[in-house]
C-alpha cells in the first residue's frame, strides 16, 4: 500500500484525550469472550479440524542431531505426523538462524527446536513428542557468563546505538578526583512471563498462511516470516486481536512462530495451533541477558562530577547477535566533562537474548543509579541534592538542548510527598522491632522513540461515524483505546463514534508495540491521516469517503533531546535475623509528556514499578553451565512479585504538553516504569542495613 505522506499538525482542541475513557476491549477480556492465539475457532476449508503442534527440543547446549527416531512417536494414538530437519519444508532464506529451525543438523544451545510433533488432540501431540527418540552428539560448549568470558565489541547495539563513546578524559581525570566509585554491578538471567504464552494458530491453503498470532507486530512478524518461507507479504497474514502481554518477548518473531508456519505448510488445508509451555518459553522467546556493569564516577567534594566511565559486557548467543545497550543511559544521565560508554559482548552456546521491558534502560539504570547512590554517601551530600547538582544543561551525548528535562521536578514532588526531608542522613539509622528500615531514591530516564513508515486509513460511516484502520495490535497496555480517543480528538468527534480496526498485517502498516513507541507512532499516524481527510473531505462528508496516509516525522528528534525522566522513592524493611526484605511504599513520579489516558497509563507506570520490584527482590534465572540448561524454567523456581509483594505503591506524572514530540502532547509511558526501580529499592536496602548490594536480586543472603 502506497500512501502520500503527510506530517501533522499539533492537536489544538481536544477533549477526549486526557479522559479515562474505559477499555474499548475491557468486557470482552473479562466475560471469556476474547479469542487469544489458539483459541480462535479455525477450521480448514472442508471444515478440517486443527492439529496441535508440540515442540521437541534438544537436550545438548552445542553439538548435531544425529537421527530424529520417531517410529514410537507415530505408533502412538492421535499422532499424525513428526517434522524434523530432514523432512521440514526448505527455507527460501536462512540467514537469520534463530528463526531458520529444522534446516540443518546444528544444535546450537539447549531447548532448541529439533522436531515438531502433530496430532489430533494437545495431549496425543505432547505424550508423542514424549516418545520422540533424539539421537544428539554432544560438542563441547560454554555456557556459564562470567568474569574471563571472552568478549567482542559488537558494530553497534540494540536500537543502533554506537557501542563506545568518548568524551574528554576519563581515566585521566578519574585519578585525580578526589571523591570516587569504582564498582560493578551485575544482573542476572530476567525472562519475560507475560501471561499468555507465547502461542499461534497457522493455516496454509497452498496459496497464503494465515497465523493467528501472539505477538506485539503482525506487520514486522509477515514482513520478517514471508521472505524466508519464499512468499510475497501479501500472502502471509497475521491476526492478533488479543495479547496476554509480551513485555518485549512477542516484539520480535522468534522460533515457535516459525515452527508452526513450517508445520501448517506440511498439511496444506488443515489448522495448526501450537502453544509453548511456560518451560519452553525459558529458551525460545528471548530473555534478559545478565549484564555485568563496571561504573566509575570521579566528583569534586561538592558532588559536582568531573569524570564518568560505564563499561558494560552482556551475554549473547553463537545464533544471533543481541547485543544489550546497558551503558546507554549513562550517555544522557549527567553532566560531566570526562565521560566514556563501552559495550562488550561475551558469545556463548546458549539461547538467543532479546527485548524485555527496557532492554538497556532497567540493567544500565541499575548500576549507575546505585553508583550515584554511592556517590553520594562519598560526597555526603543527600542522594537528591547530589542529582540537583549533576543536572546537565543541554544533553550531554548530542549537545542538543533538552525537549521536555523535569527530572528534577520529578525529584523534588516526589521526596514532598514521600517526607524525604525526615530521613535520617546515616544508613542502619532506624529500627523498628525486628526491621531494618531505610530508604532511597533512583532516577529513570526512557528516550521518546518514534517508528517511521506508519500508516493509518480514515473512512467515513454513516450517522457521523468514523472507521480508522492500523495494523498496529494491543498487547494489553489499552492502546486499542487511547487510540480510539486519539482518533476521535484528531476527527472532532465523540469516542463512540470511532470504529477502529487494528491487529491485522492487512490493514496498513503499523510499527511494533515495543520501545514504549506504539501511541507516539501510531497516534501521530492516526492524526496525520484525520488531518489529511479533513482536508480532502470537509468536516461534513459523505458516507464512504476515505483517505489513508503515511506519517510523516513529527518528532523534533535532530533538533531537539526527547526523553521521558522519573524518579523513584521506596521504603525497604530488612529483617535483622532473617534479611528478608520487605517494600511497604514505592512512589515513582514522572513527566511522560501528556497522558492521554490517566487510567490506562497508571496501569502502565505501575505495571513498571512491580516489575522493578521484582527485578529487584525476585527474578533470578539459573542456567546450569554443565549443560546449558535454564534450570529455573518455571514460576515456581523463577520468581516474580506476587499481591503479598506490593503494598503502597503509587505513580503519579506531571501536567505536561511536549509539543516536540507528537501532535498529541504525548511520549511514550510502556517501559520508564521499571527504569531506576530496582536501583530505589537498592538504595534503600543499603539505607536500612549499611549492606551495599551490586548484584539483583536483594536476596537475603546479602544482609546476613
Ligand atoms: Mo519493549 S522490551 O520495547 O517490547
């Protein structure tokens, strides 16, 4: 679809935005009534039945598939038929090996797909995939991140990033500082448990595969699956209308999506669902890369910071290169005249890391924050007064002058409300019966991302009414209806007017709900294309009418520096006698831009806290370097915050317009959460204790 691009105006008169409209989708997800991935009632054309899929993965971390034996397998009832690497259909393109499964005989790291079994029912096709016999040889790999890991510099890193910057220099003016930190901090193996696992429904007609998806892009999944498997895009369609959450895991296609489009291509007419398990999900959908964070701040005895180093190494797999942007942030954090970034890149024999909430932003946060925390006690000026002190006139990283920098707002409303001014200055200060009490505070930064190439359509209904079509899905963050409310500001028009249809690759083109860019990107289509067909159409036109529109860039990006900022306060309890640590308050502030939905953007902004407070008390993968295996590969061993974990937690944002960044006011919300929450909770552990802890999660074992 070719569309005339068009930049748009700014929004001058609204009045849905800004409302608490509720969920367009918000019955249908309570009643039972949304149809997810493979619940979608998909039948083949003579009213076929589907298959189920199951996934047979290898139980090496590096070495070959000698022989799929699956004669017990196929003699088991129900089962129709297994694919392996022999048998698979052969890929017009394998370059991307992550997604280019059963191609060969390579295993390349533990809980890779090696086969696929099809049966009649989900439990025929899992008792099958039991009976599947892998004859694997074993190569010699490593696996365990660690300290002497080889490492590389990778050309550039997640979101294009440069890998090494260099200001000034910094390891001159770290020797003669006078007030320093020179510590590391680590993070460990964080997996993505969105509630939905991930999950497909494929059909392959022998002309077009239709996949039922869950996923946070039908356009960027067709555009990434249809050339390998040799199709043009307009025969590949995806659908997902409903997704459980992602947090980053469904915002690249990975391997099951790829098996089950191969599946659905061996029985062409019959239905496919596959649902990975929770167990699978540990090796196939992307994870956070532990990150190991070497961080060097030099002040003058003010706090004024002279000289700043972050030196980052993160894990990557022999598959595919992701290359964690962990020191980033730093880039843009604070001022300082002597600056340098790295990123180092250790290859190991394990699976593929990718996007989880704030790829980056949450590991490199951590270790600066808690550094600056550190900073502080040096200086012994308060932890806030020293951020106050380090603000940066213009960014730091571009030159360019900030668009919308409020960190400092942020700071100062949240130490008001939090009755920051009372703390204690000292840390191990306050005891309450058997707790330590203590607190502390993290900055968060996120930068505005905007996606170029969307599109968006405008027709008109009858009775005033008004279609608007994306492609773009909702993952369960409410864009479906802060879209709505967009699109009616941008049309002049009630809420309730607005018909948008979206989550389907044919409808045009929507970026992927990832890097907290969905509403800046989709919304700014949305109102380009309004803008557009008023101007083609009056504000009274006929029924059927429509224009549909390219987004032009908006964004002030080369002009301006767009970033979100927030800050973090938290209380922490540390038991004396057991470490156990407990969070009775988390309040994050932040200045976001304009909110165009209070309802569904707390949701967000807290979603993000508690997930913070999980990095931070809880989630910790363990992959046992004898064998690769992520032996943490459920919610039983891997753990999350639960209800018991949150107690008075709060976000609220400053009224803001950021007229650089979007015709709506608006920037991005999805991910500042979880920046800097961990580092809160750090702070404040050490505050309780006087035990400063560098590795997440606060285990008890640290305070004991
Ligand atoms: Mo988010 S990790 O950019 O999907």
């Amino acid at each position: 679809m070719t569309a005339d691009q068009v930049t748009p105006e700014p929004l001058r008169s609204t009045s849905s935005i800004g409302t608490s409209l509720l969920r367009r989708d918000g019955v249908e997800k309570v009643t039972g009534d949304a149809t997810y991935a493979v619940e979608h009632p998909v039948t083949g054309p003579a009213g076929e039945p589907p298959l189920h899929a199951w996934l047979v993965t290898s139980t090496v971390a590096r070495g070959r598939v000698v022989a799929v034996d699956a004669t017990a397998a196929l003699a088991h009832a129900g089962v129709v038929s297994v694919v392996d690497h022999t048998s698979a259909p052969r890929l017009a393109d394998t370059s991307d090996r992550e997604l280019a499964i059963l191609q060969d005989d390579a295993i390349a790291f533990r809980g890779q797909i090696v086969a696929i079994v099809l049966a009649e029912t989900s439990e025929s096709a899992r008792e099958g995939a039991a009976l599947v016999h892998v004859e694997q040889e074993a190569e010699p790999h490593a696996a365990a991140f660690q300290e002497d890991s080889p490492t590389y510099a990778p050309e550039s890193v997640n979101g294009g990033s440069e890998t090494d910057t260099l200001d000034g220099d910094p390891d001159e003016a770290l020797a003669r500082a006078l007030v320093t930190v020179d510590a590391t901090y680590t993070t460990p193996h964080e997996h993505n448990n969105p509630m939905e696992p991930h999950a497909a429904t494929a059909l392959w007609d022998g002309e077009r595969l239709t996949l039922h998806d869950s996923t946070q892009g039908p356009r960027p999944v067709r555009g990434t699956l249809a050339p390998m498997l040799g199709l043009a895009e307009e025969q590949v369609r995806v659908l997902a209308p409903y997704v459980g959450g992602g947090f980053g895991s469904k915002g690249l296609p990975h391997a099951p999506e790829m098996a089950v489009a191969l599946a659905a291509m061996t029985v062409p007419g019959q239905p496919v669902r596959l649902a990975v398990t929770r167990q699978q999900m540990f090796a196939l959908t992307g994870y956070r890369t532990p990150t190991r964070s070497h961080v060097r701040l030099g002040a003058h005895p003010d706090g004024r910071l002279e000289a700043l180093r972050h030196d980052a190494v993160t894990q990557s797999s022999r598959v595919k290169e992701f290359a964690e942007q962990a020191a980033v942030p730093a880039r843009v954090m604070y001022a300082a005249p002597h600056r340098a970034t790295t990123h180092r890149v250790a290859e190991l024999d394990v699976p593929v890391p990718s996007w989880m909430r704030a790829p980056g932003e949450m590991p490199g946060m951590y270790a600066q924050e808690v550094a600056v925390d550190e900073l502080a006690l040096h200086a012994g000026l308060d932890p806030v007064a020293l951020r106050v002190r380090n603000e940066p006139d213009v960014d730091p990283d571009t030159g360019n002058p900030w668009g919308n920098r409020r960190l400092v707002e942020c700071l100062r409303r949240g130490a008001e409300r939090f009755g920051w001014a009372d703390r204690p200055t000292g840390a191990r200060a306050t005891v309450d019966g058997e707790w330590w009490v203590g607190t502390g505070v993290a900055a968060s930064t996120y930068p505005m991302l905007w996606m170029p190439g969307n599109i968006a359509r405008v027709r008109s209904l009858d009775g005033g009414r008004y279609a608007v079509a994306i492609a773009a899905t909702d993952i369960g963050t409410g864009a479906r209806t802060v879209l709505t409310q967009i699109a009616a500001d941008a049309l002049g028009c009630p809420p309730e007017a607005i018909d948008l249809d979206m989550a389907d690759s044919d409808l045009p083109f929507g970026s992927v709900a990832g890097g907290s860019s969905g509403t800046t990107s989709w919304g700014t289509a949305i109102v380009a294309a309004a803008q557009q067909f008023r101007a083609d159409h009056g504000e009274h036109p006929d029924p059927g009418v429509e224009t549909t529109a390219a987004s032009g860039q908006y964004a002030d990006m080369d002009g301006h520096a767009l970033h979100s900022f927030g800050a973090v306060f938290c209380e922490a309890r540390v038991h004396r006698y057991t470490g156990e640590v407990r969070v009775p308050r988390l309040l994050g502030v932040y200045s976001v831009g304009r909110v165009v939905n209070p309802r569904t953007a707390r949701s967000q902004l807290l979603g993000g806290l508690v997930m913070g407070l999980s990095a931070a008390l809880h989630e910790e993968g363990w992959r046992d370097p004898r064998t690769g295996h992520t032996v943490t590969q459920d919610l039983a061993t891997y753990h999350v915050a639960a209800h018991a974990d949150v107690r008075d937690i709060d976000a609220e944002w400053l009224d803001d317009i950021d007229e650089l960044s979007t015709p709506m006011g608006s920037r991005g919300i999805g991910e500042i959460g979880i920046v800097g929450t961990a580092a809160a909770v750090a702070n404040a552990t050490y505050h309780a204790t006087g035990v400063r802890v560098r590795d997440l999660p606060l285990t008890a074992d640290h305070f004991l």
